[in-house]
C-alpha cells in the first residue's frame, strides 16, 4: 500500500489495478480539494464509444474539422447524414458508474470542479453541478450567423423529415453521435440552414478539431485549478491541447496530478500517481472507501 509520502510530483505511478483504489483513496487524504479532468473514457461504459486507443493512436478517421464543416456543404451533408444515424447512441445513454462516483466525490465536498471533455451531458444528469463543459453540449445546436440556439432533436426530427430514406440505414455508432456510413454518396441529403437569420450554418453547439475552446471556458477553468490542492485526471488521454495544457499548467504550479486511464496519456511524465485501470468501478471503490 503507498502512504501520502508517496505523492511527490516525481513518484512512481501505480499500475496495479488491484491497488488502485487505495492509491487514490490515499491521494485524496492529503489532497482533499481536486479539481477533476474528465475525457471519453468515463462514457464507454455508456455505450459512447471514444476516439483512441491505449496508445493515444486513433481507432478511426480524425473527426470533422471546423474549417471543413464551416466552408464545405459536402461536408455538412456527410456530418447531418451520419450524424442522424449516430446521435441515437447519446441520446439513449445514461450516466454510468464513473458519473455517479464522480458526482458523490463532489457531494462529499472532494471535488471543487468538473472540467469534462465530453459533449454528452452525463455528467449533470448524474448529479454533479460543478461542470465546465470544456467542449460544449452536443444536445445543442447554434447559428454560426446570428448565434441563436436550439435543441438538436429538434433539428434531428426535421432533416428526417425532409429525408425519410437516411432513417431505414444501419451502421456502426462512432463517438460524439457520429455513424460508419463511408461509401455512400451523401450529396442528395437534405441540410437545413438557420430559419431565424435565414442562412446561417447551424452547427453543433460544440468545439470541433479545429477550432478553439471559448477563452470564458478557459479562464474558468484555470481559476477552478488554481483553487484546488490537486488535479485527477479520468479517462483522458490528453493527447488534445484543450486539455493537456490544464495538467501542464498544474504541474508548472507544482500541484500533484493523479490520473486514473488505461493506457498511455500525454502527460505521463507529469503525474505523481498513475492507476490503470477500470474507471468506473475504481472510482466506485474510491467512494465506498470515504
């Protein structure tokens, strides 16, 4: 068993998935206040599927770039198109074990902030009310014209009503509501453009590769790191900036990092604790432990 002596910012991380809980359990007594870094691994366990695999490498295709999305109607017919397919998979989710764990931490006064990644909601529909959605909520969908928003189904329930054939086709779910539907030509798929301005692109209220996170999500963000004793880090691999710079930023504040993810992570060298390990039912021990 480690003791809190253990978790200088240069100790040995801890790979044991037997052991786990009681490293961060011991974590969390000297470092009562975390702020808390979610990424697609907490909603695997939730039907969503994520993007990279215990390398960090891609399992599939990068996702849509912002510029292409914004500049490219083919573009926008591939992403509505799939996405009609695909989105079921979110929209059907319920939080899993990470989520209730996660959202029990905060109630028991251990998580200051709940900086997620993650587009899918889960987070707040299991309770946690400290959440940053770093990336933005994919249940909502905004004008790039006029910035007015609504609710993505209900946009979901007019492209299919103005394509009843899309709704017959079976595939694959990918993360963020996407579908296996390459080799298909989609040019026939039907997008719609906002009805308030008239012809703004309507586009997820998300941040896409390619663009940037709002510098009001990122001020937040920082402010909740620099208020808390340590940073755990949950089913992230990092390999994204948007999130990378926070554990960067910790360990240049000298806060200890603890990360709890099976397989490599971007910040590996920058943790005084590593678990590898199932994340939902660690952090469920974790909790039956406080």
């Amino acid at each position: 068993m480690l003791s809190t002596n253990d978790f200088a910012p240069q100790g040995a991380p801890v790979a044991l998935p037997g052991a786990g809980s009681q490293a961060l359990y011991d974590f969390l007594q000297q470092y009562p206040r975390l702020m808390v870094l979610t990424g697609a691994g907490v909603s695997t366990e939730c039907g969503i599927p994520d993007y990279r695999d215990t390398r960090g490498e891609w399992k599939r295709k990068p996702p849509v770039q912002h510029q292409a999305f914004m500049s490219s109607l083919a573009t926008r017919q591939r992403y509505w198109a799939r996405s009609l397919i695909g989105f079921r998979a979110i929209e059907e989710a319920r939080p899993g074990p990470a989520h209730h764990a996660l959202a029990r931490l905060e109630a028991l006064g251990h998580v200051t902030a709940l900086v997620t990644q993650n587009v899918d909601g889960l987070h707040q529909r299991a309770g946690s009310r400290r959440v940053i959605d770093l990336h933005g909520r994919a249940e909502m969908v905004r004008c790039m014209g006029c910035g007015s928003q609504r609710m993505r189904y209900d946009l979901h329930a007019e492209l299919a009503a103005i394509n009843p054939s899309w709704l017959d086709l079976n595939a694959a779910v990918g993360p963020d509501g996407d579908a296996d539907l390459d080799g298909l030509d989609f040019s026939t798929f039907r997008v719609l453009d906002c009805t308030r301005c008239g012809d703004g692109v309507l586009k997820p209220d998300v941040v896409f590769f390619g663009d940037n996170v709002p510098r009001a999500r990122v001020d937040a963000t920082f402010a909740a790191l620099a208020d808390a004793d340590a940073l755990l880090v949950v089913g992230s691999s990092l390999m994204v900036y948007s999130g990378y710079r926070f554990a960067r930023q910790a360990s240049r504040d000298g806060k200890p990092i603890a990360c709890l993810n099976l397989g490599r992570t971007r910040a590996d060298d920058l943790y005084a604790l590593k678990v590898e390990a199932p994340v939902g039912s660690t952090l469920e021990q974790l909790v039956a432990r406080l």
